[in-house]
C-alpha cells in the first residue's frame, strides 16, 4: 500500500514540457521583497535538490516568514522569480505549507480526518466530492504519521506533537512535492520531536523535499542536509560544517547571538 | 390534553399564522446554517453592519415598486452587494477590515433613514423594516423566502469543502490555488441575500440575532461541522416556531419574540451546556 506518488498524478497532457527529476524542486533568483519601501528580502538567490531537507535559520524580522509565503504563492515577489521543477508554480506542483501551532484555531469545529481531507480540496476541484482514492490516500497519510486511532478527535483535543503530525499528514495528502514547515519544533518535549524527525525520514524516502523555519541552532546542524542563513538576504548556504562560521553566523544575528569560540568551532548561545 | 392540543393547533386556523411559521421555519434553518460560517470566521460585526445597510435599497425598492415586497427585496439586495464591495474596496487601501465596514454601515443607514424621513408615508413601515413583521408575510412572498433560501443551502452544500477551508485555514486554500476571492465574495453575497430573505421576518436591527446566536449555541454543544449545523438549525427553525406562539398568546411583536426564544436558548446552553456550560464549571471548581 503505497501512497500515490506526486510524479504518478501529474497530468499526462503536459508531454511539451515535462517536468525534469534532474533539475531542482525549487529554484529562487534573485528575489527581492520590499513592503511599501522597507526592504523584506534582497536578492535572495537559491536552490533545492529534490529529497533534501534545509533549515533556514535568521533571527525575528530576517525574512524566513516571507521566504516561505514567496514560495507558496501568497504574495509575489517584487523582482525575481520562483520556479519548480523549471517552471512556474502552478496547481499540479504540490507545495505544501504546514503552519506554526500558534497560527491555527484549534477550537474550530473540524476532526484529525477533516483537516487531512481539507489537502484533498485543491486536488479534487469544484464541485466534486471525495472519492475512495482520497479517502485512501487520507487513511494512507494518517497511518504515516501514526495518527489512525485519533482521526475522529477533535483537534483542540491532541498534544501539540499530535497537532503537528496532523499538519504533515495534510501536507501529505496534498500530495505535496516541497513542505514548508514554520517552527514544527517550538513547544513540542523533545520526545515529540523526535517523533516528528521520524516522520520527516520517512518522508525523505519518498523523495519529499523539507523546509523547516526554526531558531533551534542544534537541531538545525545535526538534523538538516543543508542550511540556509538568512537576514533579508542569504548569508550563507550550506552543510553545517561550512556555514557555521564566526562570521557567518554574526553576520546572520548581529549581536543577537552570543558566539564562544572554542577548540571544535564556534558555540552558538542564542538569545532567542 | 386536549388543552394543550387546541394551544398547538388554534393558531393553525389561522391562514397568516400558518404562513408566518412557514417563513419563520425556513429563516431560521437559513440564517441558522449559513449563521456557522458567520461565527467561525469572526463575521458577526459584518453581518449586522450589512443588515442596516440595505436600508436604502429597502426605502427606494419601496417608492420604486408602490410597496411590493419583490422590489423592497431586489432594492436590498443591491444595496447589500454595493456595501459589499465598497468595504472590500476600502480595505485595500490599509484600513482595518471592521473600520471599513464601519464607515459603511453608519454612512448607508443613515441614507435609508434620510430618505425614509423625507417621505412621510414610510413612517408606519419603517417599523417593519426595523423589527420585521412575519404575520405580514403573503404567499408571493414566501415563495420568494423560499426559492432564495433554498438558492442559499444549496450553495453551501455545494461549496461545503471549499468554505471549510478558507474559513478554517486560508493560507492552505492559497497554497492549493483554490479561487479564493472568489470564495470570500460568494460567501458575503449568501450572507446578502440571506438578511434580503429574512427581512420580513426578523427586520433589520434583530438580523445579526438570528445570523449569530443559534450558530454561537451550536459551537457550545458541540465540535464537528455538520453537527453544529444540523443543531443551530433545530434551534433557529424551532425559536421561530416558539416565537410565534408567544407572540400569537402573549401579543408580543413577532420579530423580538423569536429572537428572544433564541437568545433564552443560547442562555440556557451557555450555562447547563454539559461540556462547557458555566454552571457545571462552577460546581466542580468548588468541590
């Protein structure tokens, strides 16, 4: 029983410009953000190879919010493009936002199913119901991330861990190529994260590529393929090892980080 | 026994009695329904604000059409639909969402109560328009309630899953592409022409009762959509039927009756209600 793969969905009309595995999920060019004048993001240049998972780190105001709504399509970027998989985004290229806990309304009158279903919506189009096939697929993404025995709660009634996974379980039956998580990690005991890294190897199996918003330094060095250091424009992209630098990381916080040079490299004291 | 059963069926024998419950059932389970979506999204300021706006569409349907009800309704509604818009329009120039409807609201008002006041034949009706007046109703005018109403349910029906979405996340119904704009207006332009179809029977400065408070009653009782829907039905369709009896027996005006039954329920619930209710709270506070 497998989930239905995005690349198996995509529409088989489109045979002029078929998307490519070889070229990136998600490529930025020189995006450039501005709020009436107020710089958000410059010329912010990247990209993402498919399955890989990417922290992006940068204290409060650096644009990682931003980022993720240029990504998602919720506001156009003043200059640059966005494209996956070589194109513009469009419907068929599954990208998935899985929102911070403190952004949902967790009283609103929905079950665990129901907020799974809500990913079919795009998928499905007006005017139609969900089918088998999205119930499956429903069942399918909620069997993944451990959640079947809970999916006729409420969701106020779930820990925050449990909430979390509901989300990427969404995110899933979006059938979502690129995820975008923002903060996954904030509130949750570290067993619950740990079952949330479970969940996101999972998803590296099946080539599902992660973006993880998060100011957990630790987390993002030892859990992530890749980091991207971000304060309205990219500061640094890459392994651990190569971005966690003095300078780099100064240059990302400026003075809101303490850093302690020591033997092994530098010791990162946020004060976040 | 039988007392009771003459109580139930007495105002039966009356013709405007059984088309005053006809009316009131049917905008109650309306108002009641879409009322949901109302309290879920936080649309209750809206929905009140668009009530009294339609007063000038009402005031110049009225002088328009001698009187008939068809375009008292057709005025309203583009005087809901013109609010709509203009309060999207205002608020994309930075104002808050609720200021814009403010200036709307008071601004389109008081245009209805100017022009009513210059014509002093509308002075007996302007109460009717107020407070409603569901023993008026005619049978034209309940197949207008009904054909609008059911227009109203069927949209929600059909659009269930996508109004779930962008009330519950709509972020997620950007990401996914789905038309939301689209979406919002629809849902205003149902919340429009739902308050066109209950103006005779609730009036325009009772609206927002029948709009919020079944629906705010449900969300007491209980934490799944359809649920809430069903119950804040029951309790808007039976509060018109009960209103009306008090109103029949008590000589109380039907409008205020019927949102006073309603507004009793949601004390009732609010207090005994078993998850929630502030009573039972108090009681294993103190033990």
């Amino acid at each position: 029983m497998e989930l239905i793969h995005p690349m198996t969905t995509m529409s088989a009309g489109s045979t002029s410009n078929p998307p490519n595995i070889h070229q990136p999920i998600l490529r930025l060019d020189n995006i450039s953000v501005r709020f009436q004048q107020t710089p958000a993001l410059n010329n912010v240049s990247f990209a993402l190879q498919r399955g890989e998972r990417v922290a992006v780190i940068g204290p409060n105001g650096a644009g990682k919010s931003t980022l993720f709504n240029i990504i998602s399509g919720l506001i156009s970027p003043t200059q640059g493009q966005v494209e996956m998989c070589g194109r513009a985004p469009n419907k068929q290229v599954g990208i998935a936002y899985v929102p911070q806990r403190s952004r949902v309304d967790w009283q609103f009158p929905v079950t665990v199913n129901d907020v799974v279903m809500m990913g079919r919506v795009g998928r499905l189009g007006l005017f139609r119901w969900p089918k088998q096939k999205d119930r499956h697929i429903v069942e399918e993404a909620l069997a993944l991330v451990n959640m079947t025995d809970l999916a006729k709660r409420q969701i106020g009634e779930l820990s925050g861990g449990q909430q979390q996974r509901v989300f990427i379980a969404r995110a899933l039956a979006q059938e979502a190529e690129l995820m975008l998580m923002d903060e996954p990690l904030t509130g949750l005991d570290l067993k619950s994260q740990e079952g949330i890294f479970a969940i996101l190897d999972k998803l590296r199996q099946r080539q599902v590529t992660i973006m993880v918003a998060t100011h957990d330094l630790n987390v993002a060095a030892e859990r992530f393929d890749r980091l991207l250091l971000l304060n309205q424009q990219v500061i640094g992209f890459g392994r651990a090892k190569e971005v966690f630098t003095t300078s780099m990381l100064s240059r990302t916080y400026q003075g809101s980080l303490n850093l302690i040079e020591t033997p092994n490299g530098a010791m990162v004291m946020s004060s976040n | 026994m039988a007392d009771i059963i003459t109580w139930l069926t007495e105002p039966l024998g009356y013709a405007f009695m059984v088309r005053g419950l006809t009316a009131a059932v049917i905008v109650g389970v309306v108002c009641s329904v879409l009322g949901t979506y109302i309290v879920l999204r936080g649309m209750a300021f809206l929905g009140d604000a668009l009530a009294h706006a339609i007063l000038p569409g009402v005031a110049m349907g009225y002088l328009w059409g001698g009187g008939s009800q068809f375009w008292v309704s057709m005025g309203a509604l583009v005087a809901g639909i013109f609010t709509t818009f203009a309060v999207g329009t205002i608020s994309k120039s930075g104002l808050k969402e609720d200021t814009a409807i403010g200036v709307m609201f008071a601004g389109m008002f008081a245009l209805g109560i100017a022009m009513i006041s210059s014509v002093r034949s509308y002075t007996v009706d302007l109460t009717h328009f107020l407070f409603g007046n569901v023993l008026g109703v005619s049978n034209s005018d309940l197949w207008l309630i009904g054909i609008f109403g059911g227009l109203v349910l069927l949209t929600i029906l059909v659009f269930y899953k996508e109004f779930m979405v962008i009330s519950f996340d709509p972020l997620l119904a950007t990401t996914m592409r789905l038309p939301t704009t689209f979406l919002h207006y629809l849902l205003l332009l149902l919340i429009a022409v739902t308050i066109v179809l209950s103006l005779q029977a609730v009036g325009i400065a009772l609206m927002s009762a029948m709009l919020v408070t079944p629906a705010a009653t449900a969300y007491l009782l209980t934490r799944r959509l359809p649920i809430m829907m069903v119950i804040s039905a029951t309790i808007g369709a039976s509060s018109g039927v009960l209103g009306l009896y008090l109103s029949f027996y008590m000589n109380i005006a039907s409008g205020p009756a019927i949102v006073l039954v309603c507004t009793a329920a949601f004390v009732l619930v609010f207090l005994f209600s078993p998850s929630q209710g502030l009573v039972w709270r108090l009681v294993s506070n103190n033990s």
